[in-house]
C-alpha cells in the first residue's frame, strides 16, 4: 500500500484522496488506553505481521531486515507481559523459505493453508465453502474503495488474502476518519477466519518461521481486538 507521503507494504494502492496523515510508528498514539496497545504500536505490528505474511521473494525479505527498527520500537511499547513479535530476520534460509510458503499456500499439488478468507469461512452457504472468490472478496473492495484504496497491480493478490487484509486494516487504523471502516475489517472480517488460518499453518508447516507466525499472528488477535473494540464506531 502507499499513500502519498510514505511506502508501506504489500498489494494496497491509496488513491488519490484526503484521508489525513498516517501516523509514523513510534509516533503520537491514538485511543486504546487500557488494552495495552496504542494506534502506533498496533499499526507497525499489523504492518509487519503483513510483510511476513507475503510471499518471501527477495525482494520482499529484503524488507524485513529493514523492520527491526519498527519491531524493536513495537517491543518496547508492549506492556510487559503483553504478546512479543517474532524476530524479523527469522526467516533463515530464503530458498527454503520460499519453497514452504509455495507448498503451503500456493502449489503446484494440494494446498493445505489458502490464505484466503473465502476459503475458511464457516458462516456461508455449504456449497460455497473450501471455496475462493466468495462473498467476502466483494464486501473487501467496497471497504477498500471507501478507504480510497486499490488492489495493486503486482503482486496481482486477492482482496482477501491475508497480508493484504492485515495492511488494509493498519492503514485504516491510521486513519482518524476511518475509525469504522477498521472495526468492519476486524470484526466482519479478520476475527472470524484468521484464527482458523494460523492453527491450519501451526499444525501443517514444516518451517519454525511459519509456526512462529501462525502462533505469534494467533496471539496478537486478543490485543487487537480490545484496541478495536475501543474505537470509536462514529468516526
């Protein structure tokens, strides 16, 4: 995603549009007092949970090295006692790296993990589920074309796929007038088949860097969720 004043992360495009500045992390925090996580802290956590959740091309992990500042001032916001972020240099050797993620999520073969939302919803019609481009996919473009955002054309990612609704949902946290779109991307959204997604990943992978997402994405849910619960649903 990017917006005019700064590069973010994966398959997202903002528009042109006034929605306001995004904040910088480590910056001014906005609401979330009294669950532990402030809009800084979650923004750079959703945004490098999206990183590690794109396909490890070189030229995304070269990315990653470039987060430890991010996830060293995440760490050091995190109440203590609170969910830690994985390393980012986790990610060992790149070519086998690859190699897991194209088994677990893309083929050739069967795919044991889609990272797609239409594929693990449980509250559609039978016939549609284990599928992909459900009705999900369409809410996601409206939602993302209210924020003023695009799918990019490269890497050519599904509006459901998880790192981009992790990015969509940082930036929207970012933003002061988008306080409800961010509430829909979580509640309507992410909590009801991101979980099933990382105990599928935890229990399938082959990769301690995969386990160690699945696990630490699992664990952010809850703090994410009190944050969101305390936005502001006018806004």
């Amino acid at each position: 995603m990017t917006d005019r004043d700064r590069a973010t992360t994966v398959a997202l495009e903002a528009r042109p549009r006034d929605h306001g500045a995004a904040p910088e992390a480590g910056g001014p925090g906005g609401s979330g007092r009294g669950c532990g996580l402030d809009e800084a802290t979650a923004v750079a956590a959703l945004q490098l949970l999206a990183h590690w959740w794109s396909r490890p091309v070189a030229e995304e992990v070269t990315t990653w090295s470039g987060a430890a500042e991010i996830e060293a001032e995440v760490r050091s916001r995190m109440p203590e006692g609170k969910v830690d972020l994985l390393l980012s240099s986790g990610g060992g050797d790149r070519t086998g790296l690859l190699d897991e993620h194209e088994r677990l999520f893309v083929g050739p073969g069967p795919v044991p993990c889609p990272p797609y939302e239409s594929f693990w919803r449980e509250d559609v019609p039978i016939d549609i589920r284990r599928s992909l481009m459900g009705p999900c996919t369409a809410e996601l473009r409206q939602l993302y074309a209210v924020l003023g955002l695009e799918m990019a054309p490269a890497p050519g990612e599904m509006p459901d796929h998880v790192a981009v609704e992790l990015e969509a949902l940082a930036y929207a946290i970012s933003l002061p007038a988008a306080q409800a779109q961010a509430r829909a991307l979580f509640a309507d959204h992410l909590r009801r088949w991101l979980p099933r997604l990382c105990r599928a990943v935890a229990h399938e992978t082959e990769s301690d860097f995969y386990r160690d997402l699945a696990e630490t994405t699992l664990a952010w849910t809850g703090p994410l969720q009190s944050y969101i619960e305390l936005l502001d649903p006018g806004s």
